[in-house]
C-alpha cells in the first residue's frame, strides 16, 4: 500500500526488531514497501527493490540535528524525480550541511552539488 517509507533507527527497531539498517529495510520491503530510507545518527540507507544504498554524513557539529529526518527524506524525494536513488541519497545527504546551524536548511544547490562531489 505504499510506494516509499522513512524511519529513524528507533522506528526500524520497533517496527522491524532490528537495529541493523539493511536487515530492518528488507523485512519492511517484505511486507510491499519496494523503497524505504532509514536514517541514524551517522547516515542514511535507502534500500530498493532489495539492493541497498548507504551514505554517511559528513557534519562537524550537530547544533541543526532537529529536523534531521524530515529534510533529508524531503531532499530525497525530491532529487528522485529525476535521477535513481544511490544519486538521490547522496543529495539526501545535505542533511550534513543542515546539522551544522540551527532551523531550516539554508544552503545553496552549488554548496550541496559540491558536498556531493
């Protein structure tokens, strides 16, 4: 019933009673959902009709984490419009530049095309 998913560790352990990211997206793709995103601390997984890809945030500080979540699955969603999801994970991983300052993202395209490169 859905197309897409986002959780938190703490959501994937209780949902799918792991702490390990792949094994928790592969029980929940088990149940329908073909595409799910997995946030902790250290990065973000999206897993795809069984293959999974993992990208790890590269902040210096965490002052901005509120909101980490929702802005890297927003990030995500939209990058995947138009490009597959290993390229939108690595957009997804603007998050990093988001944790350093307090509120909303509020870096630029150019600053996350260079994050990503």
């Amino acid at each position: 019933m859905m197309d897409m998913l986002k959780l938190d560790i703490v959501e994937a352990k209780i949902l799918a009673g792991t702490e390990d990211l792949e094994r928790a997206a592969l029980v929940i793709e088990g149940w329908g959902c073909p595409e799910t995103l997995i946030t902790k601390a250290e990065g973000i997984l999206a897993s795809v009709s069984g293959k999974t890809y993992y990208e790890k945030f590269s902040n210096r500080s965490v002052v901005g984490r509120t909101g980490r979540d929702g802005t890297a699955f927003a990030a995500y969603l939209a990058y995947r419009l138009g490009h597959d999801a290993p390229e939108a994970l690595k957009f997804a991983a603007l998050v990093s530049i988001k944790m350093e300052a307090p509120g909303p993202f509020n870096g630029t395209l150019d600053g996350v095309l260079t994050q990503m490169r």
